[in-house]
C-alpha cells in the first residue's frame, strides 16, 4: 500500500507514503465519517527517510524539499505548517523513501456530541 492514512475523531491524523510515486491526501480523506467535516489541516510533525527527495506541496506551493532522514517536530515547539491548509497534501517521493506527517485538523460535526462518552 503506497499511502496509508489513519484518522482518529477530533484528533489528529497520520499519513504515511511508501516508495517512489507521487501521493495525494485529500481533506476528504481525513475524516473518520459523514459527520466529521474537514476545513483545514496543518502539519504538525513530518518524519522521512530516502535516498533521493520528498516533496510536499499544497496548492501547487513547495512546503519543503528532504533529503536523507529526519525529523519535524512542530508540535513540541508550539509550531505547525499552515500553508495552504485548506488545500490537499501532495507528497512527491523520488527514488523511493518513506514520509510520516501528522496533521491537526479543523472540522466541524454534524452531530456535535459525536465522539464523547
């Protein structure tokens, strides 16, 4: 599976590309459900390793080119990546590699009360 994406209701969600390609995370794609409505997305922690480059852009705008390995940890420092976070994720990986982003969402609900006890 070359993108996987895991969401999680009012939390954040993971989004993970394996090998060369280019790969596309819709807002659409996370939500957990019809009643969780996504309008933004910030990059929070960004997690890569490759032999050539990961790209990530949103709205035809560069956010950054890696090389190597690495780790972003905006979250830790009070920081997240809104560029465009109305805009999907395109992540671009040349020569093969592996990215993780987490992404903070804001959404609204259609039932307020969905996902608490």
């Amino acid at each position: 599976m070359p993108i996987e994406i895991s969401n999680t209701l009012r939390s954040a969600s993971i989004v993970r590309a394996e090998g060369a390609g280019t790969y596309y995370a819709n807002l659409e794609s996370l939500s957990v459900n019809a009643d969780e409505t996504i309008a933004a997305a910030d990059i929070k922690r960004i997690n890569w390793s490759t032999g050539g480059t990961i790209t990530i852009s949103r709205n035809g705008a560069n956010i950054g080119t890696f090389y190597n390995s690495g780790e972003i940890r905006g979250d830790e420092w009070g920081y997240s990546i809104r560029s465009n976070n109305t805009s999907n994720v395109v992540i671009t990986i040349a020569t093969g590699g592996t990215v993780f982003l987490e992404l903070s969402k804001t959404a609204s609900y259609a039932n307020s009360l969905v996902g608490f006890m």
